[in-house]
C-alpha cells in the first residue's frame, strides 16, 4: 500500500501553486488550451 501511494504523487509531481489550477480545469478547457498546459 505505502508503494501504490508514493507512486501516485510521483506521476504529477507538483511543483506548487502552479499544477492546482489546471486539475481543476474542465476538459473543454484543457482542450481549448493545450498550448497553457505544455508551457507549464
């Protein structure tokens, strides 16, 4: 159980304020702005 929990945040690892915003980002909004997600 303690593997399967750090391997979850290591696939986003966050780098701060920075990854919140997008997660909370609908789907449309990804897709309208995928340029916004690969610059960060």
């Amino acid at each position: 159980m303690v593997q399967v929990l750090h391997e979850r945040p290591a696939l986003y690892q966050p780098t701060g304020p920075d990854p919140s915003p997008p997660i909370q980002m609908t789907t449309d909004e990804l897709q309208a702005e995928p340029a916004r997600l690969s610059t960060r």
